[in-house]
C-alpha cells in the first residue's frame, strides 16, 4: 500500500491546493477528473511512500481514496 501526495498550483484562479491519494502499489498517475477545461496548472509530485499495512489504509487503498486539502 501506498500514499502519493500532490500539490496542483492553478495559475489562473492561483490556487494551490494538495492532492492525496492511496493505492496499492500500481504505477500513480494524476487523475484527470481534477482538471478543468481553460485553466493551467502546475502539478508537483512531493511524495510516493510504502505504507504500514492496517485495516484502515487497507480500505483506502482498495476504494482509490482520496483527500483534497
């Protein structure tokens, strides 16, 4: 299991806001979903680190969690 945090900078709203997200293990991409058409946004990867197994993040992981900050 792991925790992939982002920061998304909005250049024309100048927004910044963090991206966290929970998987097990594939390859992490950014999730499209988030983008708005007209808008430019910088994207910046801080972390991608190996989780201790509990019940909990287990959970997270299997349902592609997500926290917007």
């Amino acid at each position: 299991m792991y925790k992939t945090i982002w920061v998304i900078k909005d250049s024309v709203d100048n927004v910044k806001t963090e991206l966290t997200y929970y998987h097990l293990g594939h390859i992490p991409k950014f999730p499209t979903w988030y983008m708005e058409e007209n808008h430019v946004y910088e994207i910046e990867m801080l972390w991608n680190f190996k989780l201790i197994h509990t019940p909990i993040l287990f959970f997270k992981c299997l349902t592609g969690f997500y926290i917007i900050k």
